[in-house]
C-alpha cells in the first residue's frame, strides 16, 4: 500500500467537527471529483473509502443517494469504484446545495482544514517522504487551480500552479508546507511519518557533512605532515639532526615521529608547550630553512 493511500485512509477516518465543515468538506470532494461540472455524472477511484465517503457525504449535505458501483480489476485486489449520480434531476439537486455558497463556505478556518482534506481525497497526491517531498493536486482547470492555490495561501501555505498540455495541476515541494498541510487536513499518523523521516534524513546528512569535514581536515593535515617531513629530512641529509636550530630540533623529531598529529596535538606534546600558532610558525621556519639547503 502506497504512502499517499494510507494517508488518505486515514483522511477518510476524520469526522467533520460541525455541520459548515461537512458542506465544506463535501465542496471539496464534489468539486474537484467534477460533479459539479457539467457532463459529469460519475467518479472512478481505486480506493473504497473514498467512493463510500462521496457516497455518504452526497446523502447526507445534498439529499442524493448516490450510487457506489464495485468493478473488479483482474490481476488486483480490490477493483475500481465509480461514484455515480443516477438522473438530471438528482444532479441539479447536487449543485443546488451549493449554488451562491461560492468561497463563503470558507470564511473560517475550521472549514479551510475540511475542504482542503476533500480536495486531497479526490485529486491529491503525496510522494513517500522517504523518496522525496512531493503533493500534487490534478485540478483539472485553471479555476479550481486558483481556488486551491488561494485557499492553500490562506492556510500559509506555498503551492506552485502549473499547466501541462491541457492539464491543470498543483504542487507543493517544501516539507515544512507538506507537513503543515497534512496535520491541518487531520492526518496524524502520515504527519508524524514525514516529520520522523525527515528528521532522520537531517540527522544523516548533518553526520555525512561532519564526516567529510573531518575528512577534508585530515586529509590537509596529513598532506602538510608530509611536506614538513620531507623538508626536515633533507635538513637532516644535509646539516645533520644536529644542525637544526636548538629552538627548532625539538619539533622537527617530534613531526618525524607523529606525522599523523594535529598542530594543537604536537603543541601538547613539546616539553615545553606552546600555541598552537607557535607550532606552525616554527614548521614553517624548518620548511623555510629546508628550501634555503636546496640554493646553496
């Protein structure tokens, strides 16, 4: 069972709270399902709970008993659902309820949660946030894109309109919108399932950026051991351990012996400590003392 289909399982569980979020709840579904379009009398779904919802929901705020036809799909389980209005007469019923309603069925917010939760039911869809952060909405046309972008804007919600071919469609990429949308529509548990996920994707990618950070440090510390031995060692070749500076042999046997160590580690080490700013200027003095051996 895919991610978007247990989400709206559970969306299909959610009780209206009064009976203006049950009309508003039902615009959503009649609307962006297109029965309240004209020409269409019927919505197909794979999914039960929908088509049984539609079916309640248009009994219980039109009046009309809708039919829930059952069509077996071979090679599945389950089938596909067709929600269909049997006449004209009950059709006109339908549009009826919400005839001069328009966007008053949004003034509050409460209702804003509803119809938002029945347009997702019967046109949305969510990516597994596991894979990637993606909501879409199939609108269909251009009107009921901006309905749904300027209902989305009210609920502070970012959605992005686009127009493909003849299709109309919504999207929302921001995981923060996804979840603010999902917990607003009433989904608990697909909420929590994002924000776990999301987290825990957080979590590894902070880890890896340390990692590499750490990496990268010693990789340039390991790299810059291996020029300060090698310019020690030719001191040595040329001058001698002895010919080294007093101020300076301490530190160039310790970098021989340590080549794997920090400038701060070889600071702490020295008999006599110092910064470790101390330390790198007297590795440069070797290196610079190195190159002087290579002119003369």
């Amino acid at each position: 069972m895919s991610y978007s289909t247990i989400a709206k399982n559970e969306l299909c569980g959610v009780v209206p709270k009064s009976e203006c979020c049950r009309l508003a709840e039902a615009y959503g579904l009649l609307l962006y399902s297109k029965l309240l379009s004209e020409g269409h009398d019927s919505y197909a779904t794979d999914n039960r709970a929908i088509a049984v919802l539609m079916g309640e929901t248009a009994a219980s705020v039109c009046g009309v008993y809708a039919d829930v036809l059952t069509f077996p799909q071979s090679g599945k389980s389950g089938g596909k659902y067709v929600v269909k209005i049997p006449n004209a007469s009950q059709k006109k019923m339908i549009c009826a309820t919400f005839v001069g309603a328009g966007r008053g069925i949004l003034d509050r917010e409460c209702c804003v949660a509803a119809f938002l939760r029945g347009v997702f039911l019967v046109c949305g869809t969510v990516t597994d946030p596991k894979k990637d952060y993606h909501m879409e909405f199939l609108t269909g046309s251009e009107r009921r894109s901006d309905i749904l972008y300027d209902t989305l804007v009210r609920a502070g919600i970012r959605g992005h309109k686009l127009q493909r071919g003849d299709r109309w469609l919504l999207y929302i990429k921001d995981a923060d919108d996804i979840i603010s949308l999902m917990k607003l529509m009433g989904a608990s548990y697909a909420t929590q399932h994002i924000v776990t996920t999301r987290d825990m994707r957080n979590f590894r990618n902070d880890a890896n950026r340390r990692v590499n950070c750490d990496q990268a440090n010693i990789d340039r510390t390991l790299s810059a051991s291996e020029q300060q031995c090698a310019a020690i060692r030719k001191l040595i070749e040329v001058r001698g351990f002895q010919g080294i500076p007093p101020e300076l042999r301490e530190l160039a046997g310790l970098r021989l012996e340590n080549p794997e160590m920090s400038l701060r580690e070889l600071s702490e080490i020295l008999s006599e400590p110092i910064s470790r700013s101390g330390v790198n200027h007297r590795l440069k003095k070797l290196m610079e003392l190195a190159d002087e051996t290579k002119t003369q």
